[in-house]
C-alpha cells in the first residue's frame, strides 16, 4: 500500500507519450480518425525527424494502415498516434484516403456493399 | 480457430482499398468481445491502450473523482476486407461510461453496433446498452450461446433488456466463424432497413 501522501513512481511507459508530442494534447480536428487509412508519402525525410515519427514512417512505408492499426501495431495509445500523424501530415509525409462519410450519411449502397461482402466470405 | 501467418503482406491492406466502415462489437466484461473479434479478424487482433488521464476534453471529469488515478481502457480491433474497396474494422471495448473519449472516438462513423449479451447476466448488460443508445447507435443484439447454456425465449429476454420489438436478437457462438458473421450481418440487414 502507498500512503496517500506519498507520490507513486511513475514508470517510463507512462512518463513517455507526453515526451513524445513535446507535451501537447490531442489536434482538434478531425482529420484523423480511427478507421482513417493512411500511408507514407514519397516525400524524403528530414535528418532532424524524431526517432517515434521515424518508426511510424517506416511502419506506413509498407501500404495503408488505419490509425487504430498504427496505434496497435506501435504500441501506443491512440491519441499520442494522432498527434503524430497530424505532424507528418502537414510536413507532407503521409498520404490518406479521403476520410468516409459520417454515419449520417451511410448510404444503402456501402451497407450493401457490407453485406455482400460478408455473404460472399463468410456465407 | 487457425492462426495466419504473420507474413508482411498480410499488414497492410491491399491497395486498391478506397473506404473503410466500422462496426462496434460491445459488452460487458468477459462476455466473448475478444473472442468474437479475434474469429472475425484477417489480421491477428490488435489492442491498444488508452490511459484516460492523459489528453483530451473530458480529463477533468476523471481528475475530479479520483486525483491521480490513472485508467486504462484497452480497445480491441480486427479487420475484415469485405471487397476490393472497402475494409470492415470491428471495435470491441467496454462499455463503462468512464470511458467517456474512446467510446466518442469509437462511435464517430460507426455503421452499428453488435451488442454481446450472456443470457445468465443479463443485468450486466444494462449499461452497455444505455451507451449505446445515448451515442444514438443503431444496435442488434447477439445472445452469446456458451456451452450449456440455457436459450432464454426470445420475448423473455426482449422484455428484460426492453428492447424496441424491431431491435434484431441473434443467438452466435463467438467462437464460431459462421456463427460470428451471421449476427454481424443480421445487424447490418437492420441497419439497411433503418435507412430504407
């Protein structure tokens, strides 16, 4: 048991993503979201490049991933993955798929397309 | 269930594919949402862990309850091209309202959700269910059938959850292959009604 007043070790694991983002919170902006697919551009990396945007590149060189997959594939937490991204993207060295409609405006035809294509594996 | 070789191909996703859909598979704690995602998957299930006290609008309301308590919410995916366009991503996490970002991250864009209920804790369900509805997802239900398990009467277990009478009630085997798929494509045959 820790005394209330004693304060906890913070582990490294929990220190680093803030190091990471250089302390920043999440982008307001919704250019990245979980199912957003996106993949290295073929834009030549800066030398100065941080050694966390180094290895989601490199993870991003090999196709389309979404954002949920980076994240898991990287081993980190969501938020500090779109942060990141939302770097790389406006220095130019992501490339993304035009992000999908809000549900609102799902369309009968991409549930079709859904159905179908779960039938066509699956039934 | 066959494990696939973890070959790089099998990463990323092909080329050709345009647009991704999302639905989420929910529940209760132990209910089978793992299990349901990582039979669906073409991918080994991914995870990743949220610690909510790190970023985000809603740091407040937790720094509130408790200091400095830090909690973790893991959120577990698979995905499933469907076409040579499009790609499904499944979402499982639970539905706790403490979770209050990823479940705001996971249901913006979500087509549906596929509710997973163990006919033996019903009550446990009760949650998941009232966040959903609060996103304002459209949900079907899939009673996860274990072993030896009884099978509630559908009115039963309809009255008990108070279901709307269109709401799809399914019965699957999360570990089931065939059995997964159709309680995802009894949700999305709802969802293509709603719309009609």
């Amino acid at each position: 048991m820790t005394a209330p007043e004693e304060q906890e070790p913070e582990s490294a694991g929990l220190v680093r993503p803030y190091v990471i983002t250089n302390g920043r919170g999440l982008p307001d902006t919704d250019q990245f979201n979980l199912i957003t697919l996106v993949t290295a551009s073929e834009q030549r990396r800066a030398p100065t490049l941080d050694p966390e945007k180094r290895s989601l590149l490199d993870l991003c060189s090999g196709g389309y991933l979404s954002v949920a997959e980076i994240a898991g594939h990287m081993g980190l937490p969501i938020g500090i993955v779109k942060v990141l991204l939302s770097d790389l993207s406006s220095d130019g060295y992501l490339v993304t798929r035009a992000p999908a409609p809000p549900a609102q405006l799902v369309d009968v035809s991409l549930l079709q397309e859904v159905l179908d294509g779960l039938q066509a594996r699956f039934g | 269930m066959v494990s696939r070789p973890a070959s790089d191909e099998d990463v990323y996703l092909d080329d050709a594919v345009q647009i991704a859909a999302k639905i989420l598979v929910v529940g209760h704690f132990a209910v089978g949402k793992t299990t349901f995602i990582g039979t669906m998957s073409e991918i080994p299930p991914l995870r990743t862990e949220e610690r909510m006290t790190q970023a985000g609008a809603h740091v407040d309301d937790l720094m509130g309850t408790r200091g400095k308590t830090t909690t973790t919410v893991a959120m577990d995916f698979g995905r499933l091209t469907l076409s040579e366009r499009l790609v499904l991503y499944l979402f499982g996490t639970p539905g706790q309202e403490r979770f209050v970002q990823v479940w705001e991250d996971m249901t913006r864009g979500a087509l549906g959700a596929l509710i997973l209920v163990d006919p033996e804790r019903l009550k446990e369900s009760f949650p998941v269910i009232d966040l959903v509805e609060q996103y304002g997802l459209p949900y079907a239900i899939s009673v996860n059938h274990f072993d030896g398990s009884p099978v509630r009467p559908d009115g039963e277990l309809r009255e008990a959850l108070d279901l709307l009478p269109e709401t799809p009630v399914v019965t699957c085997d999360a570990r089931d292959e065939k059995s997964s798929a159709n309680a995802l494509m009894a949700l999305v045959r709802y969802l293509q009604e709603r719309t009609r």
